[in-house]
C-alpha cells in the first residue's frame, strides 16, 4: 500500500469514526437516560455497530503508525482484513438487509413504542455502516479468504445471539423486537432456525458479492469460492 492510499484509508477511517463517536455519544448520553442502556443491547444492530467502533479505532491508529513510521502493519492489515471479511462484513449486510427489508414491509414488527429515535442516528446504524465494508475492501490487502469460513463464524454468532435473545425473553421479558414478545416458544425456534439457514447465507453471499465487486472494479481477478 502507497503512501498516498494509506493517507487515504486514514481520512476515510477519520470520517467514519466521528460518526461512530457521534452516534454513540448520542447514544449513552441521551437514549441511555431515556431507557435503560442495558435494553439496547438486545439488538442485532447494537452488536454489529459495537464491532465497527472498535474495529474503526484499532485500523485508523495502526494507519496513522502506517503514515508515521512509513512501515505497514502487514501482520495486523491482514487479522483486520480477516475480521471483516469473515464476521463484520456479513454481519453488517445482515443487519442493513434485515432492517430495511423490515421498515419498508412491516415497520410495525421494529416499533418499540416508547423508542424515539431521529432519523440520523437509524441511518448511521442500519444503513451508513456499509461504508466501512467498502472502505476496508479498497484499501486493504486482497482477500481470498474462502466463503465457507464466514459461515462458520457467522454460524457461532448467530447461535449465540439466538441463545441470548431466547435466555433474555424467558428470564427478562426483554425481546430486541416487539414481535418476539407475542409469539410462543416453538414460533420463535422456528424464527431462530429459518434466521440460521436463511438470514446467514444471504448474508454471507451478499458481503461475499460487495468485497467482489470492489475487486472487479479494481482490475482484480474475481475470487475463486473454492480457494
């Protein structure tokens, strides 16, 4: 990577972590007097813009250090590339597919009504978090990681996110939807099941397709789904 592209990750980076800062200050200062912080927590989104805020700030310092001392961090450029190629990517289309798939269907399934959230902040979580998926796909190191690894991380997430939405709901009454709280045990296994073989590997294809369409648009050789 040239000095020029890294500058050009690190303003990029810079760009996207003032949003996060921005969308999480908003969050614990404001959303977390009006309801408990704790409640969000509950939800998909929270989990993915989680992972993009502490993968923003580890990449955009390891790029200043990149800038700085003029040597790149092949060792860590790579874990990162890994990290979003095999778990934040898809889990990110997962949560901008999902929700707005949702809104523009049946926003009612997604409404808590005590919930008052402004436009900015649901844009930043469910729709400009794509940008670093993109961004990371650009600039870093081509990825030629196989498919069937972002399914087996993506599956240990996903049984645990299934875990602890079921344990909140039995022991809490806490649901991450409103919908979750009007059906029974056996609908929300079969939820939980159609989310695992269907939600996933839509997931998993659709980041698979962005990182290589970003390739393509470079002038790099598509990836092959068997390497």
């Amino acid at each position: 990577m040239g000095l020029l592209t890294s500058f050009a990750r690190v303003c990029v980076l810079f760009v996207l972590l003032g949003m996060y800062i921005q969308s999480w200050t908003f969050f614990l200062f404001k959303l977390g007097i009006e309801q408990k912080i704790a409640e969000w927590y509950y939800f998909a989104t929270m989990w993915n813009f989680y992972l993009h805020a502490v993968y923003a700030v580890i990449a955009f310092f390891t790029g200043v250090i990149d800038l700085v001392a003029q040597k790149e961090l092949i060792v860590t450029k790579r874990s990162l590339q890994k990290l979003m190629t095999n778990l934040i990517s898809p889990l990110t289309m997962f949560v901008v597919i999902t929700f707005w798939v949702l809104f523009l269907t049946k926003p009612d399934l997604l409404r808590h009504k005590k919930q008052q959230i402004p436009v900015w902040f649901n844009m930043n979580v469910h729709l400009y978090i794509i940008f670093l998926p993109v961004a990371e796909f650009a600039f870093l190191p081509r990825s030629h990681s196989p498919i069937r690894k972002s399914f087996n991380y993506c599956f240990l997430v996903g049984i645990a996110y299934c875990s602890f939405v079921e344990y909140s709901i039995v022991n809490y009454n806490i649901a991450p939807y409103p919908m979750f709280l009007g059906i029974t045990y056996v609908q929300r296994a079969i939820l939980y099941v159609l989310f695992m073989i269907i939600g996933i590997p839509i997931s998993c294809y659709s980041s698979y397709g962005l990182k290589n369409l970003i390739y393509k648009l470079q002038g790099s050789e598509h990836v092959n789904k068997s390497q």
